[in-house]
C-alpha cells in the first residue's frame, strides 16, 4: 500500500507517464479540493500568473527559498512531466517535504490520450518515454510506492475521486 500524503506535506508534486491524468487530476484538486495549481510544464516555457512565474524564478535561483516559500502557503499541487535528468530537483523538493507522486498505467492507453490530446507530438511522447525507461530504476528510488496506475486500456482513466483517495486516505 503507498504512502499516504499527511496533512504536513501541503505541497505535493504529480508527475508521469505522459497521457496518464496528471493535468486534469491537478486541475480538479484545484476546482474541486482548493489546492493552488501550478503547472511547470507552462511555467517553465513562461507561461502563467505572474505570482506562479516568479516562484518559478524562485526555484531556479534558489531552490531551498521557493520549497519554504510553498509550505507557507495553502495546499499546492505541482504538475510536471519533468525530464528524468532533472531528478536532482525532484530529489530536492522531496527532501524539502514535498510529497511525490507518479501515475502510470498502460503505455499504449497512455499513447492514445496523448495523442488524442494533440498539443504535443509523437516524437516528443516517445523521447520523453524512453528517457523514462532509461532513468526508471532513478525514478523508481525517488517515488518509491507511491505509484498510481491511472490509465488502463480503452484509454480508460482512474476516477479522480479514487486518486484522491489513494493519495490522502479519504475523500476529505
């Protein structure tokens, strides 16, 4: 059974497979449970609040600020298909108390909600999975069992109500 998130980690990062659910379950914390979103995949290619931005530029400069900066704020939900070589930071924020989690599932249901999706291209999907390949036994360290498989075959999603439950334990 995975670690569940406490009540001390308020800031949790969801990363994975790509077309596994990570923005849509972190965009329904945000509407549905008040948790502040911030999506790094935009804000690292600059988009976004400029309040999101400037934790961005925060993070690059001075990592260790920006992980205080957010266990003073209310609950956050950082998503991010991060890239395998950036498993140093994720490392960091992880020691800083930021609860992580990965969603995983049927790669090729995965492909399918990917590719359904259309903002990004197939090649990019298949360089970002194989990275992951490459870098899994890293990223298995880092996650340890806090693994959710969220999409199955169809591509069907897990029910985010049933994330949030694996995650946190209720459904508050």
């Amino acid at each position: 059974m995975a670690k569940k998130a406490s009540g001390k980690n308020r800031t949790i990062l969801v990363c994975g497979i790509p077309g596994s659910g990570k923005t849509t379950y972190c965009t329904w914390l945000a509407q549905r449970k008040g948790f502040d979103h911030l999506n790094f995949d935009e804000l690292l290619s600059g988009s976004g609040a400029p309040a999101h931005l400037d934790l961005i530029a925060l993070l690059r400069t001075k990592p260790k600020d920006f992980i205080h900066k957010l266990s003073r704020r209310r609950r956050t939900v950082i998503d991010w298909g991060f890239r395998p070589a950036d498993i140093s930071l994720i490392r960091l924020l992880q020691a800083g108390g930021i609860a992580v989690w990965w969603f995983d599932g049927d790669r090729e249901a995965a492909l399918q909600s990917f590719t359904t999706r259309g903002t990004v291209s197939l090649v990019a999907f298949r360089a970002q999975m194989d990275a992951i390949e490459t870098a899994w036994s890293q990223i298995k360290e880092v996650i340890g069992d806090r693994l959710i498989d969220t999409v199955a075959s169809g591509p069907k999603h897990l029910a985010l109500e049933r994330i949030f439950e694996e995650m946190f334990g209720s459904t508050e």
